[in-house]
C-alpha cells in the first residue's frame, strides 16, 4: 500500500518551521476509501448474481416487471415495494385475463426477484404472505391444465423432415445440417444456434460437440457431446457438406442467410430453429402446430429410449442434472413391454 500524505488545512496560520498544536496534520489516503471500495465489491458481487440467471430468465423477469408495474398505474399502485395482498390480486387478474399458471408463478418470482434487488423483502416472504400463497394454490388448482407436449422428432419424423429439403443450395444444406445435428446432440434450440465452427471436433467414429454453456450449466463448465457417424441420417456427413458449402474457418456454425441466400456473419436465432422446424414438419405432412424447436431434443430422447438406451446413456447426451425427466421418456417407451396385464388380458 502507498504511503499516505500529510496536508495541513491551515499553512497560512504559521511561520516556516511553526506548526500550532491545535491543526493536526490531516491524512489524504493515495488510495481509495473503504467506503470506495465497499462499493466496487457490491458492484461485482451484483454482477455475479445476475450472471447466475440466464439471459432467458432475465429477459422474462424484465417483461413481467414491466406488466406489473403497468397493472399498478392503471390502478395509481406504487409497484416497489408492493403488499402480498397486491400482488396476490394482481395474481388473480392474469388469471382471470386466462394466463397459464406457470407464467403467473414466473411473474411472481419476479416481482420478489425485483423486490430483493432494491432491498426489499419479496412479497411472498412477508409475515402477511399467507393470503398470497392461497391465492396462487387456488390458481393452479383451477386453471392448472396438463402440460401440452410438442410432439418428438423421432428418427422416423426426421428422416421424412430431413427428405422435404429440396435443393443443393446453401439454404438447403444449411437447414439438413442444423435438424440432424440438433436431434443427434439432443441440443436445445439456445445450444444449437450457439454452436460456433471451433466446437466442432472430427474423429474417426463421428463428432465431438462441445457445448460450452447451456440452460443448466451456467458455471460454464462446458460439456462435450459424442456424435456417431450414423448410417441413416448421417449427421457427420451432412454438417461436413454444409461446413464446406459455406466456407467460414470461425465463428458462428449456423448462420443467418439473407433472402437471396448469401452467408452473413451473424448465427441463426433461436426462433429461427423453431420456424424451421414447423416448415419441414409441415412439408412432411405432419401437424406443424404439433412440433417446436425442442421436438429435436426430445426427439432423440424418445427414440433413444425406444431403442433401449438405458436412462444413464441418455443422460450423457441429454445434460439433465437429474434422472426424473428423462425416466418419463423411459416410462413412455416402455409402457407396453412386460405389461402387467399381458399374460391374461
């Protein structure tokens, strides 16, 4: 640490060599203050707890405060900070307007979420919550549905997607590389669009496919893919095709084309991935409204399974943290194979 410097407030108060005893030397610190550095500290620590939310997670937050805090001036409410009795009714007006009750638990989150970063404390953790609480039990109760599943794009549904792209064109060997890699990575659309030429790794059995951050890994410890060569889809060979049609040594794997097809530098979006899916599923003669950019990821799962991959097998290429998701798409292929009722029905 730098020496700190003496300065006296008052030199005109004395002769050379004088110094009364009552104008004490002051210390003017070289460095700055605790207070100054308290403060870069929070700033950092700050940024680091928004890192831990996904640019997803804090892109929806931001929507729903801004839907809050317009429902609370329409009613001359002050949003920040907000009773649970607000939020609660806020709650039962989203459902009433027939919002799905996971998007209404979403906005509650982030009004807490919103709440805590000012100082607050979250609605929802106020000794007066329990009104709250009711209300969004009675919410899921009632207007709980089941879950809508998008349909898998199983091998069988890709190999017909995969038939409908027509042409030798960029566009054409673009969208066959992009539907077979990301069914054969079971990569969620946000990995895929994000796949950059320097993941890419060729050995002798197939792909190597490094994710290097995803939904669920926000560590950014990475995670590499294997991808075999295949004999039917042949996901290797199709990425290898649109990689040297598009000529690019770096950057962004999948890229955006503009109308007339020419390569630019910017990567797909990731409601690109979905809008191309549903083109092909249609053009197949699927229902289009029936699949997503996740009938890809889910896709392989389904068939994974199918073919009797163990759970732990899918795991490897699926990234879940945990089984339970993935032992539904067991349980689903399963459920004729040793039925209970097999020998007497």
């Amino acid at each position: 640490m730098a020496t700190p410097t003496l300065h006296d407030p008052n030199p005109d108060h004395y002769d050379a060599g004088e110094r009364p005893a009552s104008n004490l030397p002051v210390v003017v610190p070289s460095e700055p203050s605790l207070p100054d550095i308290l403060d870069r500290k929070i700033e950092r620590a700050t940024a680091y707890a928004k890192a831990a939310r996904s640019a997803a997670t804090r892109k929806a937050y931001a929507s729903d405060w801004v839907i809050f805090a317009q429902w609370c001036a329409e009613l001359a409410l002050t949003p920040l900070p907000a009773s649970p009795g607000q939020v609660a009714t806020f709650a039962a007006d989203q459902a009433d307007a027939g919002l799905n009750p996971s998007t209404i638990v979403r906005r509650v989150a982030a009004i807490g979420h919103y709440h805590r970063a000012s100082g607050y404390p979250a609605p929802t953790a106020q000794p007066d919550a329990g009104g709250l609480a009711e209300v969004m039990a009675g919410i899921r109760a009632e207007k709980g549905t089941r879950k809508v599943k998008k349909r898998p794009a199983d091998a069988a549904a890709l190999r017909n997607m995969l038939a409908e792209v027509q042409g030798d064109g960029l566009r054409a060997v673009r969208d066959r590389a992009l539907l077979a890699i990301g069914m054969a990575a079971a990569l969620r659309r946000s990995e895929l669009v994000a796949l950059e030429l320097g993941h890419v790794g060729l050995v002798p059995k197939g792909l190597e496919i490094l994710i290097a951050r995803s939904k669920t890994d926000q560590d950014r410890e990475g995670a590499t893919i294997a991808i075999p060569e295949g004999t039917r889809i042949r996901p290797k060979a199709l990425l290898l095709e649109w990689m040297a049609a598009a000529g690019h040594t770096s950057g962004p794997l999948f890229r955006r084309l503009t109308r007339s097809d020419q390569l630019t530098d910017d990567p797909m979006s990731d409601k690109a991935v979905a809008r191309l899916v549903k083109r092909y599923a249609a053009a197949a003669g699927y229902d289009p409204g029936e699949f997503s950019g996740h009938s890809l990821r889910s896709g392989f799962l389904t068939e994974g399974a199918g073919q009797g991959a163990t759970i732990f097998k899918l795991q490897e290429v699926s990234r879940h943290k945990t089984v339970q998701i993935l032992s539904e798409y067991v349980r689903d292929a399963d459920r004729f194979n040793n039925h209970a009722g097999e020998r007497f029905l």
